[in-house]
C-alpha cells in the first residue's frame, strides 16, 4: 500500500474517533462507552490489514461473496491479528452458511426464518468443528416498518426475540437500526433507544444498542448507541480493487 493512503485512513480514524469522543462527552458518556466497526464494504484487504496496524478490530460487511474472500485476504496479510468480522447488511437466507463460516456477529437478522436459517447453519459448523460456540446476533429493527429497507416493526420484536433466543446456535445480543432516508435523526434514534428497553427489559442479555453511521453518529450516540458503524467517514468513497 502507497504511504499516502497508509496517512489518509490514519488521519480519517483519528477524525471519526475524535467525533466519537467529543459525542460521548457532550451526552455525558465515557469516550470507552462506544464501540467502532470500521464498515469495509468495497474497500480492499490492504485497507482492512493497516486499519489493524492502527488498532481497529472490527469490521463490518454487508456482501457475503466480498465479504469471505477478504476474510480469508485479511488472514495472509495479517496472519498474527485477530480482527472480528460481522455482517451488518440484508442477509438472504441461502447465504446463512456462509457467513456461519466467518461472521463473529450477525447484525442483521429480521426475521423468524433467517434466525432459523443462522441456526442451523451454525450448529452444522459446530458439529463440525467450524465455529467454537454459538453465533451473537442483534435483531434489526426497523422505525417506519419499510419492508423494502429490512427489519422488523416493533410488534414483531418480541417473538422474533423468543425465537432467537430458543435457538441453541444463536445468542441474543441485542438491537441493530438505521435511521430512516429522511427522517429526523434524533427522533429516530429515540424511537430505537425505546424499542432497546423494551427489549432489555424482556431479554436482559439483549444488552448491545448498534445504531449510528457517518452522518448522523452523533444523534446515534446522544439516544444511547453502545455501537456505531462507521464507512465513509473512515474509508472515503472506495471500490475493490486488487489486493
């Protein structure tokens, strides 16, 4: 890699974990509170491997045949790093399999039958020595219940919760969102951080608050977010290319 891209993701980490901070500090948090996935879609394994070199650990992906293959890309690069790789997008449920095969966290689940795909898979890589225990996963769920947009409304919170959570492959961990195209970010976020305690309330292992992206992390962190998934502001405008 050219040292000029080595300095430009230096200098847009050290920008996106000073918006974080200063977030945290203004809605009287702890920086440590929020976590980072650095959202690697279309960026190269290059990318991936310094923004390990600069103390990132997770990574999110949304695209399950770009996703295994940088995977597995990451891994000769850097074979001494242990970076975790969940997968934050639209998850069909053919592809379960395959994202059994490397995800250290599904973001994404939305559905009764997708939860149900997941843990099969899951449990098949298991009995196969694949995956040392079950696979975390976070319900998505959707504010304006737009089923172009994925997730789930909030009345179907609840049983897709008991489902997940009767699965022996998966782990209940808690609540993924976006904010809607358009929409307010702080009543959005509002509405998640509700839809979070309820959750909790009912399932307390249900902890994790995942929302939050580029443009509105601020809004995000102010309602609660325990997670933001940031690409843009970190990885600029990227394609694949080689390597």
């Amino acid at each position: 890699m050219d040292a000029q891209r080595r300095e430009e993701l230096a200098r847009r980490l050290q920008a996106v974990r000073e918006r974080i901070d200063a977030a945290c500090v203004a809605a009287g948090r702890a920086p440590g509170d929020v976590a980072l996935v650095a959202v690697t879609k279309t960026v190269p394994a290059t990318d991936v491997a310094v923004l390990l070199d600069l103390g990132l650990t997770v990574f999110g992906e949304n695209r399950v045949q770009e996703a295994g293959a940088k995977v597995a890309k990451v891994a000769e690069l850097r074979p001494d790093a242990a970076p975790r790789w969940h997968f934050i997008g639209g998850l069909q449920r053919n592809k379960a399999k395959a994202v059994a095969r490397w995800a250290d966290q599904v973001e994404s689940v939305d559905s009764v039958r997708l939860a149900d795909a997941l843990d099969a898979a899951v449990r098949r890589e298991q009995d196969t020595g694949g995956r040392p225990g079950p696979l975390p996963v976070l319900l998505q769920y959707s504010v304006d219940g737009d089923p172009e947009r994925g997730g789930v409304p909030r009345d179907g919170l609840g049983p897709l919760a008991e489902r997940v959570a009767a699965c022996a492959g998966l782990q209940l961990t808690g609540l993924m969102a976006v904010a809607p195209l358009g929409a307010d970010p702080d009543a959005a976020f509002a509405d998640v951080a509700e839809a979070a305690a309820w959750l909790r309330v009912r399932f307390p292992q249900a902890s994790t608050l995942s929302t939050g992206m580029s443009g509105d992390l601020e809004e995000a962190i102010r309602h609660g977010s325990d997670v933001v998934r940031v690409g843009t502001a970190l990885v600029g405008e990227r394609r694949i290319t080689s390597g």
